[in-house]
C-alpha cells in the first residue's frame, strides 16, 4: 500500500514536472516572438523616421512658400487696386466717365447659373446694370445691340 502510494506521488511529481516543461517551452517560443516583435518594430521606425522627418521639412518649405505667395498676392492686389483707381480717376477727368469712385472689393452676388447680378449700390448711374468694380468673369464680351 506504501508502495502505490509512493507510485502514484510518483506519478503525479512526474506528469507535473511535464507540465511545467510544457509551459516552459511555450513560454520560450512567446518570449522569441515578442523578441521578433521588438526586432520588426524597431526595424520599422527607423525606416519610417525619416520619411517624417521628411515630411515635417517639406510643411515648414510649404508654409514658407505659401506665405512668400501671398505676400506677394497681397501686393498685386493692391497695386491693381491703386492702379484701377488711378485708371477710373483719370478717367473721370477725361469725361470717358460721368462718376469716378475708389474701387474697393465688393463681393458680387451671383445667381445659380452664375450670371452676376450686381449690387444695386455698386452700380452705374449712366448704365443701369453696369458694376463699378471690374473682375475677370465681367469682362466679356459686350452684345451687340450695346455697341457703339
């Protein structure tokens, strides 16, 4: 009876010990794959830092630029104001115009097709219609039965 006893302790120290290899060795492929893991993933951001790095100069050369554009859009706006107003004064004073006003920007109202449709305030007193601020989708060209 001692002896079965014995066995089955036995037995049991035995299957016991199988199992904890068991686990040992699982524990061993986990700590390889995290390993391999670690390896990829350090890999990875070394090949990605410096497309970052990359990237972070190409906004700070694209923020320069796009401020240097527009300065220099800022400028040519005014340039172009002053010499339309310059244009409409001279103008004025030629008697090619009845009136003669600074041209500020005025936004224009459009229509759902597109069409302008200025702003009654902002119009000729001569011609009904006609805008005293010129943009580039007024200049088109004149009909016909308008001409001279």
């Amino acid at each position: 009876m001692q002896q079965e006893h014995f066995l089955l302790e036995l037995t049991i120290a035995v299957l016991a010990l199988g199992a904890l290899t068991g686990i040992l060795v699982v524990l061993a492929r986990i700590n390889g794959a995290l390993k391999e893991l670690k390896a990829t993933v350090e890999a990875t951001r070394q090949q990605i830092e410096p497309v970052i790095e990359e990237a972070q100069q190409m906004t700070q050369e694209t923020r320069a630029s796009l401020s240097t554009v527009l300065k220099q859009a800022q400028a040519a706006v005014a340039m172009v104001t002053a010499t339309t107003e310059e244009i409409t004064q001279m103008a004025g004073e030629a008697g090619i115009i009845s009136h003669h006003a600074p041209v500020t920007p005025v936004p224009c109202r459009q229509t759902r097709l597109g069409r302008h449709s200025p702003s009654p305030s902002r119009e000729s007193s001569t011609s009904p219609g006609v805008p005293l601020t010129l943009r580039p989708h007024h200049l088109r060209p004149v009909p016909r039965r308008y001409r001279q």
